[in-house]
C-alpha cells in the first residue's frame, strides 16, 4: 500500500483547512472530555479498567466525526461533547469485548495490553459492561440547552447502532464467517457496514441531530457516513496485511490467522484500494453543498483512505 503523508491531503485546500492541526486539537478536547468524564469510585478496581481502556490513546475518530457534523449544521462543540465521549466509551466497550479470547483474543490495543491481559476477562466483560451502561447516562444526565425530543433520537439512535441491528449484529456474522471459504463479497458488505460501518454513521448523524439539522441534510450525511465507514474498514483490512505490529498498535495479520473473509481476500489489494477510493469519492459529492463549511468532513474522508495505522 502506497503511504503518503497526511499533510498533502487535500492539497488543494491546504492554505483553507490543516487537518493534521484540525485533528490534534480536537482530539486534544476529547481526551480532556473524556478524562473528566469518568471519575475513580468505589469499587476502584472496575473504573480503573474502564478509564484504562478509554483513556488509552486512538485516533477520537467518532467523537471528531460528532463535533465536526454537528458545527456544520448549526450547532457548537458544548452541545455535542456528551454525544462524542458517549461515541468514544461505546468504542471502546466493543474494543475490549472484541480483543477478549473468544472473539478476537487479542494482547494488545492501541500499542498497550488489552483490557483482559491486564484485569482479568471477568472484569473485562464488565468494564465493557460498566461504559455501555454510562454511554447512555452520560448523554441524558450531562446534554444541555437542547430540546428533549432531540436528545432522544440521539439516544435511540446509539442504542441501535449497537445492538443486534448494528454493532452486535456484524460482530456475530463475523465470527460466524471465519474459516468458512464461500462468504461473498455481500455478506462481508453487511459484516462490515454493521459492525463498523454503524457506530461511524452513528457519529455523523447524531452531531446532526443535535444540532436540528433538516431530514435532507441528515439523509446527505448518512450516505457520507456509510461511504467512509466501509472505505474505513477496507483499509483496515489492507492494513492488517501490509502494516507492522507498531503501526496498528496491535497484532498483525490477525485476520489471516483467524481465516477470516476480508476485502483483500476476496478481491486483492489493488481492487479493495480502488473500491474505498470510490467509496470515498461518493462521500464527498455528498457534501457538494456546504462548500467550505464541510472541509473538515472532506479531509477526514481523505485521511481514511491514505492512513497507514
């Protein structure tokens, strides 16, 4: 996989919008959210564990997704910052149930051990548990000055996002899947665009929703999310096979030992590059219309497609 450096994404629009500075500052905001978020209370050992896999570093991909839609659309970062820090425990509840033993059994995330490695898979279940549960209290209890009905469909939109319609839904095809060689390129479509295709567009959409955005805006900005969460995961799929270890944070080649279906597998590297960049292009027409308030947005879509972690 060809690497490019992020900062001729979008080159054209350098001089408008930096998104290295965009990304680290943001992402700077989120971690500060996140860290005052979720205190250390009795018993101490499951918030340790909680905050340990939540405060471990990543990209804050979801919760900059959150911020950035719901800026475009009229609203402000206040507003949103529940949503986003909900987005990243959510996250990171379906990272640590994803690396126990029996899903992907992994021992390291984000360049640290996993959950499991460090407190046991008991209490790795229920530190996941524990921030599922506190994702949707955090969003009722700490969302101000907007209306109810507003906070509602946030809530009723994460709640599908990662239940059997979502989230669950794709991760429980996708163990079904593994070593069987026929899955077609449909059946990894809906793993994908279920188990990260839609905690992605839960991100965009609900930016939206908060910021009162109109149903044909909210329409535009699914068909984006949808776009960049499959484009997301055909690189990840790349990725596990032309990334080291120190580049994911993670064990590579994961999906090759676990003889699991990927984009790469089913259609080669070449043809999976040239699908997420269509994929990608289709994300950004979406956007036609908010010229250079969607620059952020058209960015990130970008840095999808060129990121090598």
């Amino acid at each position: 996989m060809v690497k490019t450096d992020e900062k001729s994404i979008n080159s054209d629009n350098a001089a408008i919008f930096a998104l290295p500075s965009y990304l680290k500052q943001r992402k700077s905001l989120v971690d500060k959210a996140l860290d005052n978020s979720l205190s250390i209370k009795k018993p101490e050992t499951i918030y340790q564990a909680m905050r340990y896999s939540l405060l471990a570093g990543g990209k804050r991909l979801r919760p900059i997704l959150c911020l950035a839609t719901c800026e475009l659309t009229g609203g402000s970062i206040d507003m949103a910052m529940p949503t986003a820090c909900a987005l990243e425990m959510i996250h990171t509840m379906s990272l640590i149930h994803d690396d126990l033993p029996a899903m992907d059994n992994d021992d390291y995330r984000r360049g640290k051990l996993t959950n499991h490695k460090v407190y046991g898979e008991d209490i790795a279940i229920l530190a996941g548990d524990g921030l599922l549960a506190y994702a949707f209290e955090y969003v009722a209890a700490n969302t101000y000055d907007i209306p109810a009905e507003r906070i509602v469909r946030v809530i009723a939109c994460l709640g599908r996002t990662v239940g059997a319609a979502g989230l669950v839904g794709g991760q429980v095809l996708d163990l079904e899947s593994e070593g069987k060689p026929d899955i077609s390129s449909q059946t990894l479509t809906f793993i994908h665009t279920h188990k990260t295709g839609a905690l992605l567009e839960a991100s965009v959409v609900s930016g939206a929703i908060l910021a009162g955005a109109s149903a044909e805006d909210i329409t535009k900005l699914s068909q984006y999310a949808q776009n960049i969460g499959l484009a997301f995961q055909i690189i990840d799929d790349i990725l596990d096979i032309t990334a080291t270890d120190e580049e994911l944070g993670k064990t590579a080649g994961k999906d090759l030992q676990a003889q699991k279906a990927t984009y790469p597998s089913l259609w080669g590297i070449e043809k999976s590059q040239t699908h997420a960049q269509k994929l990608i292009d289709d994300a950004i027409a979406q956007l036609a219309t908010y010229e250079e308030k969607a620059e952020p947005l058209r960015a990130i879509a970008n840095y999808i497609i060129i990121r090598n972690h």
